[in-house]
C-alpha cells in the first residue's frame, strides 16, 4: 500500500529559476477561508504585512468583525460568501447533496469556501490565487514567489505541511505508534491557477486530496517548500472521525490506484471491497497497540468503515466525476 504520497507529484526544481527576493511573481490574491479562530486569524494577518496585494477573507454568518484586527497597510476584504449567487450553484452540486449514516458533513463549510473562491477568482480576473487556512505559519515572500513560479509549469503548487502532522484522528494514532509520516501538500496552503485548474473541493474529508487528482495525473502539481501547522488537540471531538472516515477511505484508496498505475479500475467493486477491508484491517490492529484512551476513537472508525459498502464508493465517484464537469461550467459562466 502507499507509504509516501509524495511520489506521486514533483518537487519543483529551482536552482534555474533565479528566484530572488526582489521578485514581483506573487499570487494576485491570497483567500483566507475563516470559521472564528481569531488568535489564528490576528496572528496570520500580522505575519502577512509586507504582502500588498489583495487578501480576502471568507467568513461565515457567526464572524464577529469587532475581533479581526484591520492593519493600515492590510488590503483586506471580508466577504459573507453565503449571499452570493455562486454559493447556491456550488450547494447543488451532486457530492453536496450526499448524506447517510457515515457520511454527514453538516455545518463543515471549508470546501465551499474554497470552492466559492475559485470561481471569484475567475470573476475578479485573478490568474493565480494562495489559499491559506488561518492554522499555517512560515509563509514568507521567497515562499510565495517560489509558489507563483511554480505555477508557470503546474496548475496547482504547494508546499509540504511539515511538524505538526496534517492527518485524521486516525493518522494521529498511527503517529504516535511509530508510523513514519510523510508530510504532503494540503488544502491548507495551496497556489492555484484558477484559469487551468480542471477541478474543484467536493463536500468530504480530503477534498483538498481529491481536487489535486486531475493535477496529479497530469503531473501538473508541485511541491516547492515547507509550512508548518499549529498545533491541536485532534481528540478534541469524537464526532470527527464519522466525519473524516469516508474520505480517508475514498481518497486513499484513489491515491493508491494511482501510484499503481491502475487508476482506471476506480469503478471495480472488487478493489473497493478489497480497500475497505484493508482499512478495517490495519485500523483493528491499533487495539493492540495502543492505550485504552484511543480505543474510543479506534471503535467508532471500526463502526462507521463497517457501514462503508464498494457501492457507497461507486457512487460517490460517479458523482464526483459528473460534478467535475458541472463544476468547470460554474466557472465558465463566471468569465
């Protein structure tokens, strides 16, 4: 099975690139997708001072303003993007309409918000866009330029999420008993070339992993440095894992079809059959090796995996590729 995701997509090779730090190649925009984290949030914004382009913050309906610190020399918009028109074609896409007993993302906005940004973007004119959760540090000017050239030769670009690891409750256990982790290019920091990009975030746990796919088949996405993430508690809330289950079986399971070269057999109800019993598998082993206070955790993945039939799989993928087409005439509308 795949250890290492990041061979599935280049590292982008600078040393010819005579990237320097008087450099104008920025992202037109940078969109800060933002659910009430204002700690994260102020810190984010101070360390983005010497950015003089546009950042655009998508906040929801709860946001208090009052909180926000506004610095003078911040081009900084809010915007409410649940009263644009953009908003309700995004909701009527297939893979948001999905729900059932393991798969009910609720009030999780995320991957509307960053899809509401792809299709602004292409409305505003911006050609390359960053999208940044208000979790990530160590963005710097050399960072962002290497994220822009990148983005001449790829449709999307990014950098490895490093320390913290960026994983599910799951993938947390895994750490903590000796699984090396390898750090991957995330939702969480991303350059976009909204023009090129043939994809968008559907409604699931690792929609940032599924919308690099058309990307990574093409060999059109990079890794060009390192981020970090701020620390959390992932035990916090044991309902995350009914949310992130599902997608980590979905997205897992494309990853490893792809690094195979067997991408086409994303229909086969065996290899689904196959995948989820191996999850259930290696999940189920994680009882042996760890404290009773994961156990928890360790049974409700093993309950909601249970649920998870080949068809459910299917299904999902059938609507994902018809809503990659939907999606594409979204944004050419916006032009």
């Amino acid at each position: 099975m795949l250890e290492n995701p990041q061979i599935l997509i280049n590292i982008f090779d600078f040393h010819s690139s005579n990237i320097t730090e008087n450099s104008k190649a920025f992202p037109d925009a940078i969109f800060i997708p933002f659910r009430n984290r204002y700690e994260n949030l102020n810190t984010l914004l101070y360390s983005l001072t010497w950015y003089d382009r546009q950042i655009i913050l998508l906040a929801s309906k709860d946001t208090d303003l009052s909180k926000i610190v506004r610095l003078q020399n911040s081009k900084l918009s809010i915007l409410d993007y649940s009263t644009f028109a953009i908003t309700e074609e995004i909701l009527k896409l297939k893979t948001f309409q999905i729900k059932n007993n393991f798969h009910q993302p609720d009030e999780w906005d995320l991957p509307l918000k960053r899809n509401f940004a792809l299709v602004y973007s292409i409305q505003k004119g911006f050609q390359n866009i960053l999208l940044v959760d208000d979790d990530i540090s160590g963005i710097t000017p050399k960072v962002l330029y290497k994220g822009t050239k990148a983005l001449e030769i790829n449709k999307i670009a990014g950098c490895l999420v490093d320390g913290f690891p960026d994983t599910s409750v799951i993938g947390h256990i895994k750490q903590k008993y000796g699984e090396l982790y390898y750090p991957f290019l995330s939702g969480s920091f991303l350059f976009i070339k909204t023009s090129q990009v043939d994809s968008f975030f559907p409604l699931i746990y690792n929609e940032d992993w599924l919308f690099m796919i058309p990307s990574i088949n093409l060999r059109e996405i990079s890794a060009v440095d390192t981020v970090h993430q701020k620390p959390y508690d992932p035990f916090y809330d044991i309902s995350r894992v009914k949310l992130q289950e599902f997608g980590e079986i979905i997205a897992e399971g494309l990853f490893e079809l792809i690094s195979e070269a067997k991408y086409s057999e994303r229909f086969d109800s065996l290899f689904w059959d196959d995948y989820i019993n191996y999850r259930r598998s290696y999940v189920s082993k994680l009882l042996n090796q760890t404290e009773p206070r994961f156990h928890i955790f360790i049974n409700e993945s093993l309950k909601f995996s249970g649920q998870i039939k080949p068809v459910s799989c299917l299904h999902f993928i059938e609507n994902w590729e018809d809503d990659l087409k939907t999606f594409n005439k979204i944004k050419n509308n916006a032009i």
